[in-house]
C-alpha cells in the first residue's frame, strides 16, 4: 500500500480543519502526525489570517473584525498562497468580496479591497527618481504635447462607482462621511508610503491614457472629450505633489 502524501493532499488538508490527517504523515519519531498536524493546521490558518487582516485594515473596520475573521477561514481554503512571500498574500480577495454571498449586499467592498491591495503593491514597487516640475514647465507646448510622460512604478489607479477614497479617508483618518459619488483615486508614493488622493472628473482618463503609453496631448483629449471642464491642473499637481513622473520622453 502506497502511502505518500503528495503536496496537494497535504495543502488541502492543512486548509481543511474537517479534514482527517492525511495516511501516512508521519512526525518526527516516525509515529502518525495526529496532534502536531492539528497544531500546525490551526497555525498556518491563523498567520494567514493575521496576515490578511493586516493588508486590509478597512474591509476589516467595515465588516468587523469577528465577520472578516470568518471571510477569512472561506478565503484561505479557495485561495491558499501561492508565494511564500506574505506581502503578495490576498490579490484575489477583491474577486472573491464580489461572488462570496454574505458580502454581495456590500457592492462598495470590492472596490475597497483592490484600493487596499493597489497601496501594497504600491509600497513594493520599485524606486525611480521623479523628474523636476521645472522640467515640465520648460518644454513648448507643441513639445509638451507630443511628448510622453512615463509614471513609476509606485503608481496605481482605482476607478470606482462608488466614494471610494471618501471611504477610506473616513476609516482610517475620520474624514467626513462619504457622498455618494463615483471616484477615481491616484496612488503615489512621494516618499516611504503611499499616498492616495481623489483626482478631479475624468482625472482618471488622463492617468490611464499616460499609463498606456499615449502622448500628453492625447491623454488629455481622453479626459476633455468626456468633460470639457476637465480640469488638467488638479491632475497634473497631484502626479507632481506625488513623485509620480519619472521621465520624459519628447515626441
């Protein structure tokens, strides 16, 4: 009788606390792994735990603690880590918010989560060095205008339905209570931690037209043709105020 335990037996066991401990897990003296396999389980299932309560401090405030730690224990059985770094722990949770039935009810969550996971990953990007505000203001505007603006790695871009930056302000600062209105929040990181700000309407057609690559002057017909009022300073302070900028490349 074969009784190797193969890897995806043992992961799913570990996840699963109804699971029987798989045939032929063994400890140390040789003997069948019974309590110390229960032990270990519950161990891995509260470090990840912790781990995710730790990424999303205002999904947790929202659902309350006791509720997330409950989300948590469905989470880490349908999506076990697949890094052993921690830090990356979580990118499907906003998926998982969006089709788990408790918090469909909850249709701003989602939105939540993947703000909470842009300022992560924003706060691992790599380091770049900005440009110069000067350096901006130098160029022509038919220059300025064929030129194209490359941004960090540090930056991110959430667009939302919902008051999304109002929401995390008022959780984790205690800004006033949300308006309901949909939001576009830029994340940059001017120095060690990211910082997300609410840009202007249409702010987020012109960031995403410069994180794919187009010219100024077609990120900005992107955001003018939605909203003629567009208002190009807000936007382009908040990449500057941000370090966002990272070079310049003219056309």
């Amino acid at each position: 009788m074969n009784d190797t335990v193969t890897q995806p037996q043992f992961t799913q066991a570990i996840l699963s606390p109804t699971m029987d401990v798989p045939a032929g897990l063994r400890d140390a003296k040789g003997d069948p792994a019974g309590k110390r396999f229960s032990v270990y389980r519950n161990n891995v299932a509260v470090s990840l735990t912790e781990a995710l309560i730790t990424a999303f401090p205002v999904v947790v405030k929202l659902l309350g603690e006791d509720n997330f730690r409950i989300l948590a224990g469905q989470f880490l059985r349908a999506h076990p880590p697949t890094s052993p770094l921690m830090m990356h722990y979580g990118d499907a949770l906003p998926d998982f918010l969006q089709t788990f039935e408790p918090t469909q009810q909850y249709g701003y969550l989602p939105d939540v989560a993947r703000l909470e996971l842009a300022i992560r990953e924003s706060y691992h990007a790599a380091d770049t060095d900005p440009i110069s505000p000067e350096a901006l203001q130098a160029l022509p505007p038919e220059a300025l205008m064929a030129a194209k603006l490359e941004l960090a790695p540090s930056v991110r871009l959430i667009s939302s339905q919902w008051p999304l930056f109002q929401l995390w302000q008022f959780n984790m600062t205690g800004g006033p209570k949300p308006e309901m209105r949909a939001e576009d929040v830029l994340i940059t990181r001017p120095a060690f931690d990211p910082q997300p700000v609410a840009l202007p309407c249409c702010g987020g057609l012109f960031v995403q037209a410069l994180l794919s690559g187009r010219t100024f002057g077609e990120a900005l017909s992107a955001a003018s043709t939605h909203n003629p009022e567009f208002d190009l300073s807000q936007s382009l302070a908040a990449l500057l105020a941000g370090n966002a900028i990272s070079r310049i490349t003219e056309g």
